[in-house]
C-alpha cells in the first residue's frame, strides 16, 4: 500500500514540478499535492491544515525559497522545509539551512529527493513526539502540585526542623499562613520544651528503624487553642537525614474526643443496664438468650454465662417448646412491643410472677431479628399488702437513683388537643441532665415558654401516649432544651404519662461526625481498604468498588486477595512479611477489576492495632496515566536518539557523496577512535559522543571544490589553503546543533597540535580537547594507512612511525601509547 503524502510545492515551473511528482510516485507515495507561485498563494494554503512537507525552489520570478521560508516560520507550522533547486551555490544552501531550512536537493540529481524527504519526514515526526511527551511531563507534574496543595492533610518540609514549604491545609490547621511557617523552628508549634523534644526523638529513632516516624502529639494552634495532631515523616534521603524530612499532619482532636465520647456513652448503658432492677435478655429470632443482665440472673438465681446460647423457653419456663403466649413471638410479628404476665420457674423448682415486656430487635438493615425481653419481677405486687411500705421504699430508691431521667405528668387538653402538661413528679437525674430545677407542679408553658411551638412533634407524642395508653420510644432533638433525647414514653393512666430518658447529645454528635468522617473518606479518590490478616474486607471506601466495578456488599464480601492478579499474588507473602516487620510499606502492583481487566495501582500499607486486633489499612492510587507517561517519556527519548544516529549518518553521507575517494573513511577513523576512548576507560556515553563527532569531523569538506578533493597530483598552496577552511566551515554547521557532547568544537580542532603547527587556530596541547587530540590521532593513522588519489596506501607501519616520531610534538602523547598498544599488541584491525 502506497504511503500518504501531502506536498506544498513552491515551484513556478510546471515541467520541474512534474518531474518531482513522479519522482515522488515512483517510490511510493500516494500523492496530494499543491503549486504555489507567490506569497499571497503559500499564505492561502498554509491555512490547510494536512500538509506534510514543504518543497521550494531558489528563485522565482515572484517569490524565492528564503521568503518562502520565512512565512512558513509565520505560519508557526513544523513541517519540512526543503530546496529542490537548479541554480543554489553551496554557500546560498548552507546559508538557508541555517535560516531553517532542513535540506536541499539539486535538480539534476533528484536521485537525492526521495532519501531527503523520507528522512526530513521522520524527523518531524520525531520532534512532535518529543513535544507531546514534554507536554505530557509539565502536566503531570502541575497535578502533583495541585495534588500537594488541595490535600486534605498538611503536609510540609523541614530541614533540621524547620519549615521550608508547607501546602495550605497546614496554614488552616495551625492558624499560621505559609509564610509566617517558612523559615520557623517546629518548636512554634509546642506548647512544652519536652515535647518538643520527645516528639524528635521518636520521630528520628522510627525513621533510622523503618523509614518513616509516626506518633500522636498535640500543637498550638496560632489563637491559642490546642489540637491532638498524628504525624508522619519520611526523609527526601534516607541516607542524609540533614537533607530535609517531609511530614503529613492529620488533625485528629475531633476523633479523639468522639472516642472519648463513644466510651462514656457506652459505659453509661451498661451501667444502666447491669444496674437496672429489671431482668434484660436479647434473645435471638430461634429463640436461643444471646445476652442477659444481672437483674435477670438474680430473678433465675443463676449465672448468666449459663443462660447464654440456650432457649429462652427451657431456662425461664422449662417447657420443651416455644410458650404459646410468648410475647417475644408477638413483638417479632408485628413489629411492635408485646406484654404478658407468667409464672417464671427456677431451675431449684420454685415459681415466680413475672410482667415481661418484649421489643422487637433490628439489625443494621432493619429487619426484626429477635426481641428484647424486660422481665419485671410481680410476686412482691402480689404480695402488696403485706410490704406495701417496703415496697414504697424501693420503688423511691430506683426512682432517686436510677440514671435514666424520669418524669411523672398530666397533660392537659383543649378540644381534644394537647395544649400543655404539668410536671407532677421528676428524679434527680432528670434536673441533672435538663438542668430544670422546681418544676414539679408547675406547667411547661410557664417554665419553658414556646416549647409547644418549638417543639410539637414532642407534644403531639405525649398527647398521643396520654390519650391512646399505647408506649412509645424515640429520639427526638428538643429545640427549646438544645439537646438530643432517647424517650421512653408510657401512660399509666388515661391522660397521664410518664418519660424515661436519656441525653444523647454527644453521641449524636459523636455519631454525626463519624458519618461526616465516612463521606470525607467515600468521597477521597484513591482507593481505602481494612481488613484483616485474613484478607476479611472490614471497610471499602466508594472508589475502592467503584472503579473496580463491583457494588459495596460484592466487594466486602469478596476479601482483599480477590483483587490481586496471578503476577501479584506471586510475591505477596514477600510483601506481607515486609509490611510485619516494618509496620506500613508503599509499593506498586496489580487490581484486578470484576471484568478481569488490570489497573496498575501503588499502594500505602500499614498495620493498625484496633481493640487488641490487627488489621490491614490499605490506600491504593491508580497509577494508569502515569505509567502511560512513563512509557510515552521512554519512547520519546528513543525516537530522539533514533533521530540523532540519523541525523549524523545523513551529515556524514553527505560529505562521502562529496568526496568517494574517503568513502569508509569516517566510520574507520571512528572505528579506531572508540576503541582508543575505551582503553581509555572512557564512558559509554562519552565514547557515543566521539563517535558522533568521527562521523562529523570532515563536514567542513562540503565547502571545498570536488576537483581539489580527488585531484590525483600534488595540490598547490592555494589549493590548501581553501582544504584548510574544511574545520571552521563544519563547525559553523554545527555549532548551532545541542548536541550533549562537544561535536562542533571537536570538528573546529581536529587538525590542530601538540606544538601549535596545526589549523585552523595554532592551538596548542592545552587549549585542545581530549576528544580531538584521539580524533587527531585516528585521523592521520587512517589516512597513512588509506589509498587516497594522489597516493597509494602507506600501510600502517610507516602511520605508527609518524605518530610516535611526533609523540608529545604533534600528537597527544596518551592518544598515541594507545593507538600503538591497539595495533600492535592488542590486533586492532579496521573493517
């Protein structure tokens, strides 16, 4: 299949243009091409935007090639620019090619045409690549440094701690800007000498351990207040820890304190419920006790641990099945609490009466798994008369004393309508947790005026509960109190009802940032896993199973191994052990999404001590672009280096078209000139740089008439003097060129020497670089021991008899014990 091209032909001629068209066709290009005679025409067409290359002739009766040039710079276009002329001298080409263009082509000798346009194609196409993949570099390095500075942690750098640069969210966790941090000692940042020290000492002691220092402590913030901060730093050289440590500061004062809050709270039911003088189990959908209090173990006068895992009905009743009138059965399906009262049996054979209440139980999800049974001792009610007053005694003392707030009221109505209740009993522990003092007696709307309009989804219950006598339960933010309250509500009688209750403020608040905290995590965009040592997932955050195209549940049900492919599971028990003896780990591996399809990933690892557990928090980054950027980075610089070893072959093979009697000649004198940088114990780098310049070093030559260079005779002075240009004019070639060795000032020297004989500036050993004075070397060895056309070959005896004749006058005497010990004792022979 023929390849695409698209030509702009700056030609006036019809006939010539021809010619090149059918030159083009004939090497097989598929051909669009456009003729444009003056600049207003090449204007017109620059504004297409699909052309490949631009081909001008030198002069024209309207326009010439360097005005063709210069609006193709206008343009801002990078195609080829290349002269196909029958009239340009050398010095005009060479002098156009430093204006831009990439190359020219007589016209009667088009052979040149298809080499030059191939070539010239290539290496645009080298250039674009090389933009793209520096393009691509600044953007991936703008979105690590947008990363660093939107993150939702601090993050800085010290040196010998103190601050160098720190992102915004330090400034906002501190109250400190940036600049006020930049240039301070951390000690800013403590409020005691000895913490500060602490926190260096373990910081440093964890680093020279594992890498990285991590602990808890506490800053002060710049208005004074203080925050519980856990830091992490890892130093930019492990091996130079006066380099400079980068650090993460997480504020954490607000888990601390939902924590703290969350352990009360918890302390606070099961003191209530150990303590209360009602029997309390949870009892499971089959009808197996899965928990019960003390109350109950004293009502059955045995250890609860023998209750627990046994059916309800053989432990209180000792019947062989499920009791018919079992409120448990009730509560479970309807949903709603169940009462009945029954004659309780101990395992001695003794009976008691007893109310049992039972409360449907809900799961997470919401469905009824079991019931809660309250179990109320009603022998002694049945016995009233007979302790009435000692009866009157307890019922005060658990009213006093009990720690649920407790109240007593009559609600008063209006048209059927709760307008307002009056207070006829409270606890201590109701004053305590409402801070009301001296209501009993009196009606809310006198001690709380507004409330029923603040408040009516409360009056409404409590109208409710006074008029049906139906319990309910709740919780319920009160806004004339200002806090939150878990309410059981009651009636003993119509019109009448009671509340036990609890302030639930901070759990609620707990409770609220806990979720806030689930978001903050579910809305981060890497991928945040825990589970346990057995890959059991305990939390994935939304991108964890979002972007493996999993729902939450599927994910959480499969473990962390699931997601780890063939090649990753190869080395995961390395990783592992790894992760055990240094506590956290970053490195890079494979997820396998629910398709199959794999997502490079790089993933922070470390160890958690939960509640006496360990467990695994996994943070895992896709990593797909910027492996992408990585191999479009190596790609490009491979196509540069192509381009390069290219660009040289074509600058040499110009000169040997020039003069085919040194064909071979520069790839000889390279040749010999590498091994001799090799002995040496040059470089691979630099030896690639010395042959680049063996290639070039006779580029100049292009400037000296044919019939000098293959004159068969004796050359004139003056006719030496014009080959003696031959090195300034290839370095004016290639000065301009960045090559990343010194190529242009090599060509300049090569034939200067030890004793400043040599051209084209007298220089002397010196002023002359190491890599001509090995050139210089190779130079004269090869053309003694070549045919040229003015002489036969000298052979290399007669070249080693020159070299060592001038050693340390002409020539470099390091070059020449190297270039000898190459010939003679190591069979140096050229191709």
């Amino acid at each position: 299949m023929n390849t695409p091209l698209r030509v702009l032909m700056v030609e006036d001629s019809e006939s010539d243009a021809g010619l090149i068209i059918r030159r083009l066709q004939g090497a097989g290009y598929d051909l669009v091409h456009e003729r444009v005679e003056t600049a207003g025409d090449m204007r017109t067409a620059l504004a297409k935007p699909d052309w490949d290359i631009v081909l001008a002739d030198y002069r024209m009766p309207h326009f010439s090639a360097s005005a063709a040039l210069e609006i193709l710079k206008e343009s801002g276009r990078d195609l080829p620019f290349i002269i196909v002329s029958g009239t340009i001298g050398e010095e005009k080409a060479v002098a156009l090619m430093k204006a831009g263009a990439h190359d020219y082509v007589m016209k009667h000798n088009l052979a040149r045409l298809v080499p030059a346009v191939a070539r010239e194609l290539k290496e645009a196409e080298g250039r674009r690549e090389r933009r793209r993949a520096e393009e691509a570099l600044l953007q991936s390095e703008a979105t690590l440094s947008s990363i660093l500075r939107a993150a939702p942690i601090g993050i800085g750098l010290v040196t010998q701690r103190v601050f160098g640069w720190t992102n915004e969210h330090l400034s906002r966790m501190t109250g400190y800007s940036c600049g006020e941090l930049q240039g301070q000692s951390a000690r800013m940042l403590y409020d005691r000498e000895a913490e500060f020290e602490r926190v260096g000492q373990v910081k440093y002691a964890g680093i020279k351990q594992q890498g990285t220092g991590s602990l808890e402590t506490r800053w002060r913030r710049k208005d004074g207040k203080l925050i519980d901060v856990f830091l992490s730093s890892t130093p930019i050289d492990p091996l130079d820890l006066e380099a400079g440590v980068v650090f993460t500061a997480m504020d954490i004062t607000h888990r601390q304190e939902a924590e703290v809050a969350l352990r009360e709270s918890e302390e606070r039911y099961r003191t209530l419920v150990e303590n209360i003088d009602l029997g309390i189990t949870l009892i499971s959908s089959d009808y197996r006790v899965i928990m019960t209090n003390a109350a109950m173990a004293r009502l059955l006068q045995k250890p609860t641990g023998e209750m627990v895992g046994r059916e309800c009905f053989r432990e209180f009743e000792k019947r062989d099945g499920v009791c018919a009138h079992c409120p448990g059965t009730e509560a479970m399906a309807t949903g709603r609490k169940a009462v009945v009262e029954t004659t309780g049996v101990r395992d001695d054979g003794s009976r008691l009466n007893v109310r049992v209440q039972a409360f449907p139980h809900r799961g997470p999800d919401g469905r009824i798994t079991g019931f809660i049974e309250v179990v109320e001792d009603i022998s002694e009610r049945k016995r009233m008369e007979a302790a009435l007053h000692e009866s009157e005694n307890l019922y005060r003392s658990l009213f006093e004393n009990m720690l649920n707030g407790f109240a007593y009221f009559k609600m008063l109505f209006e048209d059927g309508q709760p307008q307002d209740f009056i207070w006829l009993k409270v606890n201590k522990s109701f004053e305590a947790m409402t801070g009301l003092k001296d209501v009993v007696g009196k009606r809310v709307s006198e001690v709380i005026p507004g409330m029923r309009e603040s408040d009516p989804e409360l009056f409404e219950s409590f109208g409710r509960v006074a008029s049906t006598g139906k319990p309910e339960r709740f919780e319920i933010y009160v806004k004339s109190l200002k806090m939150w309250f878990s309410i059981s509500l009651y009636s003993p009688g119509k019109g009448y009802f009671v509340t036990v209750f609890d302030v639930i403020t901070e759990r609620k608040r707990a409770e609220s940032e806990l979720k806030l905290k689930e978001r903050l995590l579910d809305s981060a965009s890497d991928s945040i896993f825990l589970y346990d040592l057995e890959g059991n997932f305990l939390y994935v955050n939304e991108a964890a199973y979002i972007t493996r195209w999993y729902g939450k549940e599927e994910l959480l049900s499969l473990g962390a191994w699931a997601l780890k492919t063939p090649e990753a599971a190869v080395y995961q028990d390395n990783v592992l052990r790894e992760l055990w003896a240094n506590g956290e780990l970053i490195f890079e591996s494979e997820h396998r999404r629910k398709d199959g399809s794999v997502i490079p990933v790089e993933i922070f690892a470390r160890i958690l001590a939960v509640e006496g557990r360990e467990l695994i928090l996994s943070v895992a980054r896709d990593i797909t672009e910027r492996k992408q950027a990585e191999t479009q980075v190596r790609q490009g610089l491979d196509n540069l280096h192509q381009a390069l070893h290219g660009t040289v072959m074509a600058l040499a093979n110009t000169v040997e078209i020039k003069d085919p009697y040194t064909a071979g000649h520069q790839r000889r004198v390279a040749q010999l000139s590498c091994a001799m940088a090799r002995e040496l114990g040059w470089s691979p780098d630099r030896i690639e740089g010395i042959q680049v310049l063996c290639f070039l070093h006779d580029m100049g030559k292009i400037a000296v008439p044919a019939e000098i260079l293959n004159k068969p005779g004796k050359i004139s002075l003056t006719e030496f003097s014009l080959i003696k240009v031959h090195p300034q004019v290839g370095y004016d070639i290639l000065k301009d060129i960045a090559f990343p060795w010194p190529v242009a000032q090599g060509v300049l020297q090569h034939h200067e020497r030890q004793d400043g004989s040599g051209y084209p500036s007298g220089l002397t050993a010196g002023e002359i670089t190491p890599e001509a004075k090995i050139l210089a070397v190779a130079d004269v060895v090869e053309a003694l021991a070549s045919h040229r056309p003015y002489r036969p070959a000298l052979g290399i005896d007669q070249a080693l008899e020159e070299i060592t004749q001038n050693r340390g006058k002409r020539y470099d005497p390091d070059a020449v014990d190297v270039c000898v010990r190459l010939l003679t004792e190591k069979n140096f022979r050229f191709d």
